[in-house]
C-alpha cells in the first residue's frame, strides 16, 4: 500500500519504518525539517533498539521516504496516519492543536479520496472533529473516510510491539475502511482474532483506559509497598503470592520509584479530563496521579531519613535517567523530580544512563550535577548509590568495585532489583517496600 505518516517521534517513525518494512511504500512527513534532514542521512532523533538499521535498509530499497513536503506524500497516498504529539496543557486537558493543524494542512493539500487514520492518542469525539475540519475547509469533492487506530506499542521494545502486536484496535464507520486496515496491518498478523473492530468513539477510549488500568496497577501496588514497609511486610513476597492467582497476574504490580514516559501521566490526566468535560468526577483515576507523583519522592524521603534534611557536602551517584530502560525519553521521568529534590537540598549529583543522559541534560538546568560516561565513574566518592532505572547493565552489581569507589557502601535502590544479600558485604540497602 502506498501510506503516510504525519509526525515522525517515536510512534510516527516506528510505525511507518515497520510498514515499510513489510513492503508498503511509507512517506514520513515532520514539520520539523532538520529532523527529516537527519533522518535522509540516518541520523534518528530517537534512540530504539533495532530501529536505526531498519530505518537505513528501508531507505536505501525506497520503501522509507522522509519529506517535510505534505501535498508530495499525500498525493501519493491513499491511507494517512496523523502521529503527531497530544501533549498535556497546564491544566491537564489534552492539547489537540497537532491535530487540528495536521487537518488544515491535509485539507489543503489533499487531492483525491483518502482514508485519514487517527493514530495519536486522543480523547473520544476527536476523529470525527478531525473529519468535520477537513470536509469544512476543502475546495474540492473529495470523499474522506476517517478511523481510530491506536498505538499501543512500548517505548525500548517498540519494534517488536509492531511487528508482533498483541492487538489492533480499528475503529471505523465501513466495511471499506475496516478491510483496508485489516489488510495493511495483516503482515504483522497471522491470528485474525487480534483484529479488534468497533466503532471509532470506542476505540479511541480504548486507548486512554488501557493506560489509565496500567497507571492503576502501578499506583495501587506502590501505595501496597508504602504500606508493606509500615507493617513490615515485604511488597515482592505479597506480589508472588498474588500475582499467582491468574486473575491478577504478575505483569505491572511491581513496586517501584513511580512511573513517568509521555504517556501514563498525560493519559490518565487526559481521561480525567474528559469525564470531567461531560459531568463525571472520577474517584479512583484522581488518586492514581496523586500517588505516583507522591511515589517519585520515595526514594527522596529516604534518602532523607538517612542523612537528614540538609544534604550539602553529599555526593550521590544516579544510575539511570531515561523514565524506563531501553528508551532515550526523559519526559516526566522519575528521574527529573529525584535530582531536583536531591540538588534543592544541597546535595550534589554524578549521573550516568547508557542512552538518556543528552535528553535529561536539555530537560535539567543546575550547576550541581555532572554526567560521565561510565556507571563506575559516577561512583568515585560519591556518599550513595541512588538507582532510578532498571537498565540491564546495572543488575549485576560487581561489590568490589562499589566499596572501592563509593565513600559508604549505601544504595538506594528504586526498582527493587537488587538482593537483600549484599546488606552481609556490608551495604546499606534501602527498597522501595520490603
Ligand atoms: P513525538 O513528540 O515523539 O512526535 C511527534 C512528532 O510530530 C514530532 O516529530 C513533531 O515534529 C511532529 N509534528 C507536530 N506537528 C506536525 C505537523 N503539523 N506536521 C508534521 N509533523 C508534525 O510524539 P510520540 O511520542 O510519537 O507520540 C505521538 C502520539 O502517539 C501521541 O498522541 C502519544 O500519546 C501517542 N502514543 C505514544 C506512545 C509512545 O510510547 N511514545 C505510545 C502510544 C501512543
């Protein structure tokens, strides 16, 4: 099929170097021409494993177009996917001015029958907002058809979601537009039962409840380890002995430092919103945000209990600062609010993440953190280990070396992925729950 996409970041381009993949001709289309200007050289403005050779193979077979150039990709195209950002306004309402720009620019452009795809994450009516802007504002007879088909794939593992999707969500108003999509994405999918059709109102909420039920589960089993630690039970023992009743599972209720991404928060604060738009106040999703936002300064309180409230003089070593591993994206991550925290005390900071640390430094302005290139070099006299994300590198800890660099052998451990058994080297360790 010959495609578009609009707004190349992580869901655009992940997306359309995926259909490429599987032999579709793609046009990714970004307003941001440098990032298309790097991205014609196979610089990409994201870090995801496995993309950049996808993303050159497919270049170089010319199945991967890169144009800041609309009306060049749409008329070549019969199917259009809007991918671009839907980022939170200050009051917690979704900001669609992506979208509704998006519309304009295709409504202008556009010159023949097309199907317009909602992949952005937006709340429930948006679509055919979108179709009523384009129809209003276009000189010819075109026929628009519009569906929601929502993205549901994870940042750091992004690749796989795509090509290997638990489901695809299609919401649509035809027959015509259902067996279109069906077919596009039918190289991804063998089993037609991960087909998920319905109308486009529900698909697009599908999107917001299956983050906001994640959130929960994140936010309940933290608020399960703050209580763990006030009894003395330990949250990882209460989540094996629950997660083993098959209508819990194990998946999301670890406990941790809280949760971050460009998702879960602008999600649960955009559906919140929404309800509140037609007349419902949501109990359960208010709390969710609460306790996260209370859950990053965790491992702050902590640190706090241990060399009191007035940090000057201490040195902490930050390992991890992407908001998950795997993943560049430092946005609303963890990490942003445990530094600022760790910094407004007097304290001082060495960081290290394997990818993020170039995002974390144009999202973080102070004087008193430093970045090195090594997980080793943040330790050298440093007065703790303060672990925010879990990346594979830092599970197997080599204690020699710790003791040797750190001046106490203390580490704060967010993700709860170390053993209890390094306390018998002589390591103070603090867990989130246990
Ligand atoms: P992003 O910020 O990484 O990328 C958005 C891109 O759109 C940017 O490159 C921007 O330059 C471009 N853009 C903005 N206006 C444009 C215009 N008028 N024309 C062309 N390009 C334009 O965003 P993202 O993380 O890819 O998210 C996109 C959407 O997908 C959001 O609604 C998000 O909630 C949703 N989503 C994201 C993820 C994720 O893991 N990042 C997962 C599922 C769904």
């Amino acid at each position: 099929m010959k495609l578009t996409i609009i707004g190349t970041g992580y869901v655009g381009l992940v997306t359309g170097t995926c259909f490429a993949e599987m032999g579709n001709n793609v046009y990714c289309v970004d307003n941001n021409l440098e990032k298309i200007a790097n991205l014609k050289n196979n610089i990409l403005p994201i870090y995801e494993p496995n993309l950049a050779s996808l993303v050159k193979s497919n270049q170089e077979k010319g199945d991967l177009i890169f144009t800041g150039d609309l009306k060049e990709a749409l008329d070549s195209s019969n199917v259009i996917f809007i991918a671009v950002g839907t980022p939170e306004k200050e009051d917690g309402s979704v900001n669609l001015d992506y979208v509704y720009n998006v519309a304009l620019e295709i409504a202008e452009v556009i010159s023949h029958d097309s199907l317009i795809v909602i992949k952005s994450t937006v709340p429930v009516g948006t679509a055919f907002k979108v179709k009523e802007l384009i129809e209003s504002n276009l000189d010819k007879d075109i026929k628009i058809d519009i569906a929601s088909n929502p993205e549901f794939l994870k940042e750091g593992v992004a690749i796989d979601d795509c090509m290997h999707p638990d489901r695809v969500i299609i919401g649509a108003q035809n027959d015509e537009v259902f067996d279109t999509l069906k077919e596009l994405y039918s190289s991804f999918i063998v089993n037609s039962d991960r087909f998920v059709l319905m109308d486009v109102k529900s698909a697009e909420m599908s999107k917001y409840v299956a983050n906001a039920l994640l959130a929960t589960k994140i936010s309940f089993m933290n608020e399960i380890a703050n209580i763990c630690e006030k009894v003395g039970a330990n949250v990882k023992n209460v989540r094996l002995g629950i997660g083993s009743d098959k209508r819990i599972g194990y998946d999301f209720i670890y406990a941790g430092c809280g949760y971050g991404g460009s998702c879960f928060p602008k999600d649960v604060k955009g559906l919140i919103n929404t309800a509140a738009d037609n007349g419902y106040e949501p109990k359960i999703l208010a709390n969710v945000d609460e306790v996260n936002e209370n859950q990053k300064l965790v491992l702050v309180n902590k640190i706090v209990d241990r060399f009191g409230e007035d940090l000057s003089g201490l040195t902490f070593a930050i390992w991890g600062l992407s908001f998950k591993p795997q993943t560049d994206d430092v946005r609303c991550a963890p990490s942003l609010v445990i530094a600022s925290e760790i910094i407004e005390r007097g304290g001082k900071i060495q960081a290290y993440d394997p990818k993020a640390t170039d995002n974390f430094q144009q999202n973080f302005d102070s004087e008193n953190i430093v970045y090195e290139n090594s997980k080793y070099d943040v330790l050298n006299d440093a007065d703790a280990l303060v672990l925010i994300t879990e990346w594979k590198e830092f599970r197997a800890l080599d204690l020699d070396e710790l003791a040797k660099r750190l001046n106490q052998k203390i580490i704060f451990d967010g993700r709860n992925i170390y053993s209890p058994k390094i306390r018998k080297a002589g390591f103070e360790l603090y867990q989130i729950g246990c």
